[in-house]
C-alpha cells in the first residue's frame, strides 16, 4: 500500500480553510512566512466594547468571579496580545453583566409573551 493514498485529499482541505481563513501557505524558502494569517473581512476589529462584551459573556458563562480580571496571568495574556489595553475593573465587568440580563430579559419575555391577534 502506498502511504500517499489520502494526503491529496487532506491538502485539498487543508488548503481549503486556508483559503477561508486567509492564511497563506507563505514561501516554502523562507519558514517565517508559512501560516500567516492575511488581515481579512474575517478577522475582528478590537473595540473596548467587544472587548467588555466577551469578558462579561465569559465571567457569567464560567461563573468566575469578576476579580478575575485583575489575575496577574490574565493581565500579561492581554498585554501581549494587544499591548497597552485597558483591563475593566471588577465593578465595570459586575455593571456590564447585570446590563445585559436586564436588556436580555426583556428580549426574552416578548420572545415568550403570548400575542393576542
């Protein structure tokens, strides 16, 4: 059996989410290039309002508690990926999820209300 059967393939795919996701498969001479990601309509523009939107979704679906945000290891995980970031106290991140339960709840009754017609 020939150990190449398959791995066309499994490049054809590989190359396939590659295209998706916009990395490129760089220049096989130069190994710093391989895998690179393009900036592309599929990548996230950071805003402080995405970036307080996440943090509250992520303390209330891990039930964390909000001090979290000032883990030291959290803090440098966030500095090196987008240096000079400002981190929301625990209060910010306590406000923001109440914030949304309350806009959500509302959304969440009309969703369920019955409707006379």
């Amino acid at each position: 059996m020939r150990t190449a059967h398959g791995t066309k393939n499994l490049a054809r795919g590989i190359d396939q989410c590659n295209e998706r996701w916009g990395v490129t498969s760089g220049d096989p001479g130069d190994p710093s290039t391989v895998g690179e990601q393009q900036t592309t309509e599929s990548v996230s523009e950071y805003t402080p309002a995405r970036h307080r939107a996440i943090i509250a979704m992520r303390y209330s679906v891990s039930k964390r508690p909000y001090d979290m945000v000032r883990d030291p290891l959290y803090v440098d995980e966030i500095q090196l990926l987008r240096p000079g970031t400002v981190i929301p106290s625990p209060a910010t991140v306590s406000r923001d999820v109440n914030q949304i339960y309350k806009v959500g709840s509302k959304h969440v009754k009309e969703y369920f209300s019955v409707r006379v017609f």
